[in-house]
C-alpha cells in the first residue's frame, strides 16, 4: 500500500509550500469535504445493496461499539499513568490546572491564534 | 457535531439507496472509489502541510507533550486487544485498525474499507464516530475524575479540531494546546498505522 502513503507524502509539502494562498486552502478544504461525503456514500451503497450484511448490521454496530468504548478507555488509563506516575503532573505547568468552573465562557482554540500564520481554522471541520 | 450529522447522512443515504436497488450494479464503483481515495489522501496530506502550529507547539511546550500521542496509541493498542479477547471470533488484523482510527472516522472507515471489506469499514466508521460523541459527551465527567490529560486522551485524533472545545473549556486552555498538539500527530498517524495494520498483519 506504497501509494496511499505516497499520496500523503506529496501533499504534505505541496500543502506546506502553497499554505499562504487562501484559494488553493479553499479548493482543499472543499474537495476534501465532498470526497469524503462521496466516498461514505458508496460505503453506505456497498453496505446496503449486500443482504448478508445488512442482516449482521447489528453485529457490526455492537462489536464497533465494543472496539471503540475499549480503546477509548485503555487511552484514557494509559493517560493516567503518564500524568500522575510517569509525569507526576508535569504538564500542568506553573501556575495553571485549577479546575475550571462549570459555567466558564466557551473557549475555542486558545492562545494559538496569537503566532500567526496558520491557515485555517480547522475547528469542527475535520478533513 | 454538524460535520458528523452530515457525513452520517450521506452513509445512510447510501445505504438507503442500496437497499432500494435503485443503482444497480454497485460493485462498479470500485475503481472509482479508488481513485477518489487517493486524491483525498493528497488532499489531506496537503491540509497537514497547511498547518504549521504542531511544530511551535512542540518550541513553546515541554517537549514531554510528545509522549501524549504516544500514550493514546498505546492504550488505545492495550483497549484493542481487550476488545479482540472479549469479541473472540475477529482477526486480530481487524480489530487493531477499526482501533487505530483514533476517531478520524472518515478517513480509517474509506481506507479500511478499500484494503478490507465494507462490513469492516462500516464497523469503522460506527466505531470511531461513538468514540468521538463519547468524548464530547463525557469529557467534564473525565476531567473530573482522571484529571485534564482524560479528554485529550478520549479524543485521539479529535482533540485538535470538534472535540477542542469542550477539552480547551473544561480542562482549561494549557490542554487545549495539548490536544492540538496531540490530535495532529494522531491524524497523520491514522493512514500510516492503518496501511502498516492491513500490509504486514
């Protein structure tokens, strides 16, 4: 599977040299957007016109669920062990990791704006 | 959120269609779908060269912030072996890449689908969309009982884009900047260790 990474490895930097141009951005964001709504289309079109997998759909659905609530907690654990044993708490850093109030503002993205040159704002809009 | 609502309707849709067998003949979107892979692996790999923030990220912070992407693929790996235990009857192949989507749902469920089959990419794509609104929804309960690292950790691949918010607002904005950090390596990370999952295993 040389290619799919191929693939990556070219648009890297093409995107890196061509960062500062918004309508190349755009054209990204965008066909990055329909392909994808292309490509879970035809997904969904080999899913449903096959009977035998329609018919293990709920098997699928549960051992998705399975894979997907195990991962997140083995993370979640592997997490644990990094900050309060590995790291006894490093990357609080001085002076933050207080907990924050229940009603606080909505943060979106913060203190990175300030650099620069990003882009894009990708927030909510995974590619 | 939005953005899930949408890409889940197009994959009913197609299932919808599917089942009505209005398109016929399906199987001949194959090659097509191909080469739509490959142009949306360029494309997202040209959306990673846009964004320059990891690298800073890395200058400002402890350079410890690298062990967090880390520490998500490992118990991520950890919580898929459980899985694959607990579910018995799955290759082991299968299970490690519907894990290794680190809840980038779009991408591993296209990929897993071309080098595996649609049952799987189906299970992909349902897999690492609940892995993504079991962080959105639980991430305060998280950061409460684990600590501010838990959301960012939750999130995988998610943390530097729809599950920032809510990261960035209840474990503050320090993890906010690790979960970029760490939801970018994540992401390049998805179509390497999902093609290195389905060639050698």
């Amino acid at each position: 599977m040389i290619v799919e990474i191929g693939c990556i490895a070219v648009g890297v930097p093409a995107g890196y040299l061509l960062r500062t141009r918004p309508a190349v951005v755009g054209a990204v964001d965008r066909l990055t957007t329909w392909s994808i709504y292309a490509l879970l289309f035809l997904l969904g079109l080999a899913l449903g016109s096959d009977d035998a997998l329609v018919a293990k759909a709920g098997d699928i659905g549960l051992r998705a669920v399975v894979i997907s609530m195990a991962s997140l907690a083995g993370s979640v654990a592997a997490g644990w062990l990094l900050q309060h044993v590995l790291l006894r708490g490093a990357l609080d850093g001085p002076g933050a990791a207080s907990p924050p109030p229940l009603g606080a503002g909505t943060a979106t993205a913060p203190a990175l704006n300030h650099a620069g040159d990003h882009a894009t704002d990708h927030s909510g809009d995974r590619p | 959120m939005k953005g899930s609502l949408i890409i889940l309707g197009f994959f009913l849709s197609g299932v919808l269609l599917g089942r009505l067998d209005i398109i016929p003949r399906a199987d001949q979107a194959g090659d097509l779908a191909s080469w739509a892979l490959y142009m949306l692996l360029f494309v997202v790999g040209m959306g990673i060269g846009f964004d320059t923030r990891s690298f800073r990220i890395l200058r400002e912070l402890h350079v410890k912030v690298a062990l967090v992407p880390l520490f998500v693929g490992i118990g991520t790996l950890g919580g898929s072996l459980a899985a694959w235990a607990l579910l018995g009857d799955m290759p082991l192949r299968d299970v490690l890449g519907v894990g290794a989507g680190f809840g980038y749902y779009s991408l591993s469920s296209i990929m897993i689908t071309k080098m595996g089959d649609a049952a799987l990419g189906s299970m992909a794509l349902i897999a690492n969309i609940s892995r993504e609104l079991v962080t959105l929804l639980s991430a305060p309960l998280l950061v409460r009982l684990f600590g501010g690292l838990a959301p960012v950790m939750a999130g995988g691949a998610t943390s530097m884009d729809t599950s920032l918010p809510i990261i960035a607002r209840y474990a503050g904005e320090r993890y906010g900047i690790i979960a970029v950090f760490s939801g970018m390596v994540l992401t390049v990370a998805v179509p390497i260790l999902v093609t290195a999952i389905f060639t050698w295993m």
